[in-house]
C-alpha cells in the first residue's frame, strides 16, 4: 500500500486537507483518532493513565479527560515522555492494522507527530500543510479555546517550521483560501494516485 504522511503544525489545517483528500475516495488514517480509540473507557492504557495521574485524568463518565492531560504534560517533559511511551507502540500497531485493511488507491495517514516519532517510517512520501506561526496559533484559539501558553507549549514541542519543511516531499501551503486549497489538493491527488500504480 503506498501511504502519504501528512502533518503540519497545530492549527496548520491537516484536518481541512484531509478532508479534501478523503472526498477524493483516499482512506484516511487519523493518528489522533487511532490515539483516543486506544484510551477508551476499560483499555489498559486509560487504566494506566488513571493510575499515574489520578481522578483529575478522567471525566465523570470514566473517559480521558483529554484537555486536562494535555495541560498536565506539556508543562512536564517527563510526563509526556512517559505519555508517549505507553500510547506510541499501540497507536502504531493499530495504524499498520488499517494501512493492511485499506482498498483505496493509496492512504494517507494524518499525524501531528508525524516527524517528531516513528511514524515517519511507514510512510512513502512526507506532505506537509504549512501556514505562518501566527496564523497557526490565530486558527488553533478560535477552534480550541484554551489559552495562549498552551497552545504555545504545544507549537513548542512541535519541530521547528523549517525543520519540518526541510523534511517534506511535499509542502502545501495553506495561507490562501479554500478554493485555492481546493485546487492544490486536486493536483496532489493526481500525482500520489500516479505514484500508487507505479508502487510494488
């Protein structure tokens, strides 16, 4: 199966991309679906979670109190280290699960984290959405809510934009609007569903 990574920074618009590329008949594999699927109410890693960090990690109704965590461990690097040690082997097991079910032309995988783990490596080519910081963080508090400092935190445990653009096969830039997304998305399309016939 040939498989796109895409990624990008928070608020970059990895989900309006996706999108577009799901409406175009491509499978789309979410990383951060994949993650909270593996913390559902009874898993082992909720269970683990609720055991490290204690009643504040859940919500009433026994699911992760996402928000919170979040909050939790990135304002502690060895708490998202531990974090990340946990869910990463499971997310990744369960995404090479789906990349084997897919029958659409090529797939691609949505993942934040995309360069910054291991994902990277199941993947043939690297799209990156790109925007400007500032439209990143402008984008990100109107969807999130939240409050400026996390959002920073969280751009901060990100790779630094060159970094990630350095690393792209391919960059699509979403500082435009819609329907120039639209377009560039069309034409990405046509050249990955060349590459998945030509692929072994």
């Amino acid at each position: 199966m040939f498989v796109v990574g895409l990624t990008g920074g928070i608020g970059s618009g990895k989900t309006t991309v996706a999108d577009l590329f799901g409406a175009r008949g491509v499978d789309i594999i979410d990383a951060d679906v994949v993650a909270r699927e593996v913390v559902m109410p009874g898993s082992r890693a909720l269970v683990s979670i609720g055991e490290r960090f204690g009643a504040d990690a859940l919500n009433a109704d026994g699911s992760l109190n996402r928000r919170w965590l979040r909050e939790q461990v990135f304002a502690d690097p060895a708490q998202r280290q531990w974090l990340e040690a946990l869910l990463h082997p499971l997310v990744g097991q369960r995404i090479r699960a789906l990349v084997r079910e897919s029958t659409a032309p090529y797939c691609l995988l949505v993942a934040p984290l995309l360069l910054e783990g291991n994902l990277h490596e199941m993947v043939n080519r690297v799209l990156i959405v790109d925007a400007p910081e500032a439209l990143q963080l402008e984008r990100t508090l109107a969807r999130d809510g939240g409050d400026r400092d996390t959002v920073s935190a969280i751009m901060a445990a990100q790779l630094p934009r060159q970094e990630r653009l350095a690393r792209a096969d391919d960059v699509l830039d979403n500082s435009g609007d819609l329907e120039e997304l639209v377009d560039k998305v069309a034409r990405l399309h046509e050249s990955y569903s060349r590459r998945a016939r030509n692929h072994d």
